[in-house]
C-alpha cells in the first residue's frame, strides 16, 4: 500500500515538474492559403535577422510576455513597405499560441495589425518607418517551403494578394 502511494506521488510530481512544456493553443481549423492571404494584413518572405526585446502587455486583463523578431523582407505578396525590415510581434510562448522564430531561418509570414484584446502594450520608438505586424501559430506563418510559395504566386497572378 505504502509503495502504491509512493509511486502516484512520484507520477504526479513528474507530470507537475513537466507540465510547463504542456501546449494550451488551440486553434480553430487552419485558414486555406487564399483566405489566410485574403485575410492577412501582410504576407512576406523573409528571414529574422535577430530577436528583438521582449515587452508586456495586458491581454484580457492578464499580463502577458510579447516577443519580438526583426526580420528582412526578401519578397512581399501582400503590404507595402517602406523599408526592408519588419518587427514582428507575437506571445512569448507556443502554449500561448506565439510563433517563436529563429534566427537566420527563412519563413513566409501572414500577418496583421496587434489585436485590439492587447492593452499596454508600449513598443519602442523607432527613428525609421519600420512596420510592426502581429503573427501567432494560428495563422499560417511557417518556415519557406516551396509548394506555399507556389500557391502564393498563383494567387497574385490571379490577383487574390491585394
């Protein structure tokens, strides 16, 4: 009896100790590429020079960490620039739904204006005209691969980017 309760103490710490690395994201379906692109502010190739400096902001009346990622637009479907380089900002975490980038990796990135449920939020002040868009991992941002790219074209050509 004594090891029965031993050992349910022992799982139950190892699964507390290991719960931080549980996923609470939840997405609804995934958007196809023609409405995410219909549906996004921006849509860019580029690769993230760098991370940039975490802020906090209020989401629904909790704080929340909110990465940022510096990235060069190699190519836009969809926004207009005016410069080369983009901040993207999204939460700090994956659990939270944050798309957390790497740097020197290339990703095709869909992108909005920061949701209106962000409060607080207080971005550096930047010299330059840089964009801030928001991503998370329920849109379809995700490192570059072909055939997106492809179906990416096809739909400017047929002009479903603008």
């Amino acid at each position: 009896m004594q090891k029965t309760i031993i050992s349910i103490l022992l799982i139950l710490t190892i699964f507390v100790i290991n719960s931080n690395s549980i996923n609470a994201c939840s997405c609804v379906d995934k958007r196809s590429i023609k409405k995410e692109v219909h549906h996004s502010k921006s849509v860019v190739i580029g690769k993230i020079l760098s991370r940039g400096e975490d802020y906090t902001a209020e989401i629904n009346g909790v704080k929340r960490k909110i990465a940022s990622f510096l990235l060069v637009i190699e190519y836009s479907y969809k926004g207009n620039f005016k410069n080369d380089t983009l901040e993207i900002i999204t939460l700090n975490h994956t659990a939270s739904c944050g798309y957390l980038f790497s740097a020197g990796e290339k990703y095709i990135v869909y992108s909005t204006k920061t949701p209106k449920s962000i409060k607080n939020l207080k971005l550096k002040k930047r010299n330059n005209s840089m964009k801030v868009q928001w991503t998370d991992l329920c849109t379809r941002t995700t490192k570059f691969n072909d055939d997106e790219d492809e179906t990416i074209n096809k739909l400017k050509r047929k002009r479903v980017c603008n």
